[in-house]
C-alpha cells in the first residue's frame, strides 16, 4: 500500500496477461493506473480510495510510485504507464481480433484517435467509440452507454475521461459493462498526436510532470505545486512508520 492505495507491484508483460485473461474469460474488470495525482486525490476523499481499492488491478503509474515501491521491498519494480500499456496490448487485440471501444475525450480527439491507431494496427476491431458531454449524465443516458457498449460486443474498453472522473465511472460500471476497462487518461491525446508525449528518458527521471506543466501550465499548475510536495512528505512519514514498526 501507497497512503493507503493499494498498488499491484506487476509489469507491462503481466499486466496484459491478466486483462487477457480475464477478456477470455468474459469477466466485467477495472483498471487504474496510479500517479502521484490519483494517489492525492484519495488521501484527500476517502470514498474515493474505497473505489481505487476496488479496482481489480491498480498498477504505479508514475516514477514517484515506481520509487516508493522499491523503498518498500520491490527492488525490480518498474513502471506501468497507461499510454504505454495501451501501446503494448493494441497489437495483442488486434492479433486476436478482440473487439474494443474508446469512451471519454472530444468527438475530434476521438476521430484522430481512431485514425492513428487504423494506420498503425489495420485489421483491429474498433467496436464503440464515444465522446459523452462534459456535463452529469442522467441515469436513462449512462443506461444508453452501458447498453451500446454492450450490444456491440466490447471485450476492452479504454476510458479517458481524466482523474478522478474515469476511475469513479469505472468503479461504478463494474458488473454492468461486460469488458474490461482500462481507465488510460491521457492516452487519449497522446495517440491522436495532439499532445507531446514527454521523451523517454526525462519519463524515466521522473520529470515528466515539469514536462507536462510546461506544455499546459495553466491546467496543470495547482495539482503539481499542491500535490507532490504533500506526496514526498506523506510519502516520508508512512516509510519511517513502517521502519519503526
């Protein structure tokens, strides 16, 4: 446990083994990718950390997670980034012609999203795509949602509707969408190639935050000033507690 977040120490090998596994298996599943944001987040609501410890696999996201986890025991641990992960399973489905479905992001997000992926793996099974408002849905909506997405056959349904909107969705779509759901945030933008994706070796200095902030500083400045300082902190004080004990 991370704050009280229960992370799965795994791989991008053992992750996609696990959601095929339970695609074979026609099971309803959940999956959240943790960073130091989502983490916060459920520190700071504790209905919130009752939906991510629900999750059926929630693996570390982020470099922070990634370091915490070998202080913790797991010398070997390395990260499980959602746009990567989803990179690793696509070719995987479209292998076994898998049929998946996108739900979150803009109706053009959506489109180049699509695209890019088409060009990249032609014969994959794009089942349901969907960018729903912004604003709630109301019940009867949500109820449309579920339905399609069922009735089209989804096995793997990737969400982007950002922290902590996918994961609450997830959470509370669990049993009623017959797929397993991916809840990959910006995963979304990057595949369309309408945001940089951050280069590999500033991800694997853990900078890929100050990247992002320096891409949307606006959007992106309060969680990252607010949250990682109380992470290294939080973070801190659990790992001497556990020393003590």
């Amino acid at each position: 446990q991370i704050l009280g977040v229960s992370i799965s120490p795994t791989s991008y090998a053992a992750a996609c083994d696990q959601i095929l596994a339970w695609v074979g298996q026609a099971e309803s599943r959940f999956v959240c990718f943790a960073n130091v944001h989502m983490i916060m987040t459920a520190f700071d609501d504790p209905s919130f950390r009752a939906k991510l410890n629900q999750a059926d696999l929630v693996t570390p996201d982020g470099m922070p997670l990634v370091w915490t986890l070998r202080l913790k025991g797991f010398q070997r641990q390395a990260r499980v980034y959602g746009p990567t992960l989803t990179q690793h399973i696509l070719p995987l489905l479209e292998e076994q012609r898998i049929p998946i479905g996108f739900l979150g992001s803009r109706p053009g997000v959506l489109g180049k999203l699509q695209e890019n992926i088409l060009q990249e793996h032609p014969n994959i099974h794009i089942a349901y795509a969907y960018s729903p408002p912004f604003r709630e849905l109301s019940e009867a909506e949500n109820q449309q949602i579920i339905d399609q997405i069922n009735s089209e056959g989804v096995r793997v349904l990737f969400v982007g509707l950002g922290c902590p909107k996918q994961e609450v969705w997830m959470h509370a779509h669990r049993r009623k969408v017959k797929a397993v759901m991916l809840g990959v945030g910006a995963a979304f933008d990057f595949i369309a190639g309408l945001k940089p994706q951050a280069p590999l070796w500033i991800q694997r200095l853990g900078l890929e935050w100050f990247y992002r902030l320096l891409s949307e500083p606006k959007r992106l400045w309060k969680r990252y000033f607010y949250h990682n300082p109380r992470f290294v902190a939080a973070v801190a004080c659990e790992l001497l507690q556990e020393k003590i004990k």
